[in-house]
C-alpha cells in the first residue's frame, strides 16, 4: 500500500509504504505528531534526541532510513529504561 498524500493520516502504515525521503508534514501525520514537533525535533542535535534530517536550501528532509533508526534508537533507550 503506497501512501497517499490526500490521506488524513499515515497510521497503520509500514515504514516500507513510506517514501524514501520524507517531509516534516509526512512525519508529523506519520508519527502523529503536530508539524510543530517535528521541526523542534530536526531542530535538536542527534544525540539530544532530535530526528536527523538535511537541508535542501530551506526546506528539511528526513531519509527514511534515518528515521527507521531514529525510530529503534529511542526504542532501545525505552527498553534500558524500564529495566
């Protein structure tokens, strides 16, 4: 199932429907986040928590094997945590 940009929400979708370079708009609706978030998010650094993302002039772009990482990264951080 391929996204849709007309859709409302990207929930329930895999991370393989997703395009290989996202947007903050997919992100937000992707990990239903406000877009807001998801700036402040690019905005902090790596190690801070932040989501890795490049430059393309203005605009922000977030690979989606970076997020894929980002993603298990904080995952596994979780999972020290409650242990």
């Amino acid at each position: 199932m391929r996204l849709n940009m007309k859709d409302k929400t990207y929930q329930g979708y895999k991370t393989d429907d997703l395009p290989d370079v996202l947007t903050a708009e997919m992100l937000a609706r992707y990990l239903s986040l406000s877009k807001r978030r998801v700036y402040e998010l690019m905005d902090l650094s790596i190690e801070g928590g932040g989501i890795p993302c490049m430059r393309i002039g203005r605009s922000k772009r977030v690979l989606k094997s970076d997020l894929i990482n980002w993603m298990n990264e904080l995952r596994r951080k979780d999972e020290k945590r409650s242990l």
